[in-house]
C-alpha cells in the first residue's frame, strides 16, 4: 500500500490527510511536500502524527507539516498546528519539543570569502576555543540565581544591559529576543540547576555555529536592504535553551499527563499529553515555556558576542568595523499567542520557523552542503499561520548514521570540499553528517514554489563548530 492510498495531491506541493483517515480528527491534515520527499514522510508513518494532532481539541484550520518533517515527541519536528483558546484549544509540550526555543541567527560582515579563506584554519581553531561547545559543556559565565530568574524573564535584553551587544540586536531578534509573560517561579529548581552553567554554551546535537559566504543572490532588491552581496561572509548560529528548557519540558509532561485526565481529553497518542491553554496547567506550562525560551535567547546572544569578539581577533580591528552586524534571529520551537484572523491563537511552531510578511526567514541545511536566507510572505499567513520550514529534516536517525559514517572519512570529505570542522565529540560529528539529511535546496524549493516564503540568498559552508 502506496502513499497514494493515504494522500490526496492537490498540487505538486502540498498533500492532504482527509479527516476520514482516522477515527477522531476533527480537521484535515496537510504536509508541504514534493512526491520523492512524500514517499519517505510516508515510509516513517510521519503522516499518523500529523493526523494525531488534528484529534486535539480546539484545533482551527488544518494540521499542517512542512517538507522538513520527520518523527517527534508528539507532534512532528516540522509541524504546526493552532489552537483557539475560546474553542477549549490547548497547549501541549509536545506540541513545542524538548529543546524550547531551539532557533538560529544570522550576521552580514563586510568580509568576502578571499579574505577569510587564508586565515579559516585559524577561525576555526579560535572559535572552538572561546565558543564552549558539547553534552555537558559550560560557560565561565558566574550567574547567580538572581542573575538566572532575570534572565528567564527579560531574555537577550538582560546580555545587552551586561555588555554582550547593542540594542540594534535586539530590534532584529523575534519578538525582541523576549516573550513578556515568562514567570521565572515557574521553572523548577531542577531546571534552574542544569541551566545555570550553561548560559552561553552551543551544547550538542544538530547545534553548530557556522561561518558561510553567499554564494548566489535571488532577489537583489531585498538583499541590499539586508545588506547581503555575493561572496560576502556570513555567520550562522544554530542553538537553544540547553538542559533548561529540556527539564522544562520534562517537568510539564508530567503535569500535562495528569491535565489530560482531568479534563477529559481523549489523546490519540500519550506523546500529545495536553491542557486547556486557559487552564492553571496551561498558563503554568505557558510561563515556563516563555522563560526557557528566554534563556534560549538571551543564549544565543551571548554566543553571537563571542563570535564578534572571535572575529576581531583572528581579522583584526573591531567588530564594527568589519560590519559584523545581526540581519534576523527566529525561534524554532515554541507556542505563541498570535493574532490571525481576528481571533487571537495559540500557534505551535515544533520544528517551524516564524514567517510573516517581509521578514527575513533563516532556513539552515547540513554541514556539507548550504543554508538559505527567504522572506516571509502573505500567502504563509493565509495558508500556515505565517510559517514554514526550519531546516533540511533528517533522513536518518542518529543511531543509523553513526554506524553508517566515518569521523575520520567524513571530516576529510568536507575538507576537500573546502569546510573545516572541530566537533567536541567524534559521536556527535557523524550523527550530523550531511547524508543524514534531506538535501535542503529541495525542501526549500517546496517552501519557495508553494509561495509560502521566497528565496533571497543561498549560502555555503566555510567552516563548521559542531556541539
């Protein structure tokens, strides 16, 4: 039995999951898709997720998944779904993920490629170095409680007042590097304790930092409105709320199981653990959730100081400079009430990157290969709750690839492609490995001819820190 038997194409792009698959969906489910990508979303029964989601209460418009999809706690890493509190809509911390606030920036410079080139080696060493990176990794940052709970409830903003950048970073970070109704008191003890070293850590996993240079332009107008150029350096960085917002989430799974009961929420799988977004359980999950994603933010911030610092020690000169400046950071994971159609919503974004109109949309692909930068139009907000694609998506677990890759075989393929790596662990090096993955030009060129976001700028890797 074929995808064909589950799908309706409705176009070369999108696929939909009727309601009259399943027993209890209350709406349709729809996946962003080509039809080579469908067949394995289909092989890995992703699609039983999607349909799992539209079960839930309060759920408005479609269940929907984008072309980087792939197996998740609860809902796949690449859905979205909205939920109208009104309606007994919920929240749900499968619905967000582990890694809360898990999302990537990037910065412009006034460097090309050919100045850089004859000092990477050097780059990549010295960003290893002052960039603490891996499982258990950790910042000589000394923060007090009182420092954490600031952080957990101002975000980026608590690093710029600390001198860890400018205001400027702030006006370009999603929702300003801040969701205001984050409540420190409701992040465990627990939490607090594998946070409080790790403000400031890349961590491990798919988390990298990145140094890339553009390599074609699509849409010159906006591109120079971004201050993007052909041959033109950029930085990529790739991380979230570390063991934070992992407990987090660990914590209100717990909470959300018992919700469930309570409210009499039938849950097609216990992964979709749920509460009313009104209820105490809801706006307790909900605070803790925006302060995990406030450390996630205010995480990034720090490491994108140390790269600007790392840059103008291996370059020479300042910062400024060298016109090291943030063009967008943008959250992966994450729910957040949002205003769309006049009815304001709780939009979970798991594996999903924000993509409103003209705002710059960060799309990273695999070690080996490149990322893309895309701007957000309408038709996001018409179709998906102004969202799209966060990356390429795997292919491959972590466990298949690393009994399939080589660390020494991989790290000098990429270096005869021109990319030099530093991974903290030989482990994580091959989970990563760019055959793990989904070749990102194709699930952005779904996102690209589906109008959902368009393309401004493709970009290569130089060279690659890996957590």
């Amino acid at each position: 039995m074929g995808w064909r038997s589950v799908f309706k194409q409705l176009d070369d792009y999108r696929f939909l999951i009727p309601k009259s698959f399943k027993d209890g969906m209350r709406t349709d489910g729809l996946i962003y898709s080509n039809a080579a990508m469908i067949q394995h979303i289909f092989s890995e029964n992703a699609h039983e997720q999607v349909a799992n989601v539209a079960c839930l209460p309060g759920i408005v418009g479609r269940s929907l998944a984008m072309p980087d999809i792939h197996l998740g706690y609860g809902f796949t890493i690449g859905g979205v779904a909205a939920f109208d509190p009104k309606e007994d809509g919920i929240i749900s911390p499968g619905g967000v993920g582990y890694d809360i606030n898990c999302g990537v920036r990037v910065l412009r410079t006034d460097l090309v490629k050919k100045e850089v080139e004859p000092k990477l080696r050097q780059m990549v060493d010295t960003l290893a170095s002052n960039v603490p990176s891996g499982v258990g990794s950790e910042s000589e940052l000394s923060l007090s409680r009182k420092d954490l709970d600031k952080i957990l409830e101002t975000g980026s903003s608590w690093a710029v007042k600390n001198g860890y950048g400018t205001g400027d970073d702030l006006d370009q970070t999603e929702s300003r590097g801040c969701l205001e109704w984050a409540d420190a008191s409701l992040v465990s003890s627990h939490a607090k304790e594998r946070g409080t070293s790790q403000q400031g850590t890349l961590g491990s996993g798919n988390h990298f930092l990145e140094v890339q240079y553009i390599e074609e332009i699509y849409d010159d107008k906006i591109a120079q409105a971004w201050g993007l150029f052909k041959d033109q350096v950029t930085i990529m960085v790739h991380s979230g709320s570390r063991g934070l917002g992992h407990q987090v989430c660990t914590d209100y799974i717990k909470v959300m199981i018992r919700a469930a009961q309570k409210y009499g929420i039938k849950l097609p799988d216990r992964q979709l653990c749920c509460a009313p977004v009104s209820s105490p359980e809801g706006k307790d999950y909900f605070g803790a959730m925006a302060a995990a994603a406030n450390f996630a933010w205010c995480n990034r911030q720090m490491l994108m100081h140390w790269t600007r610092e790392t840059f103008a020690q291996v370059m020479g000169g300042s910062a400024d400079r060298l016109g090291i400046r943030l063009v967008y950071d943008v959250a992966h994971n994450i729910a957040k009430m949002e205003e769309h159609g006049g009815k304001i919503l709780c939009v979970h974004r798991k594996g999903a990157t924000r993509a409103f109109p003209d705002q710059p949309v960060l799309v990273p692909g695999d070690m080996g290969r490149y990322s893309y930068i895309m701007v957000g139009t309408e038709k996001a907000m018409q179709e998906t709750w102004g969202s799209v694609c966060h990356g390429a998506g795997r292919l491959m677990s972590r466990s298949a690839a690393s009994r399939k890759f080589s660390p020494g075989q991989l790290t000098a393929e990429l270096e005869k492609q021109g990319i030099l790596v530093r991974s903290a662990t030989r482990k994580g090096l091959v989970e990563e490995a760019p055959g793990a993955y989904k070749d990102v030009r194709e699930v952005v060129d779904v996102v690209h001819n589906s109008g959902l976001a368009r393309k401004i700028a493709r970009m290569r890797p130089m060279c690659v820190v890996k957590g």
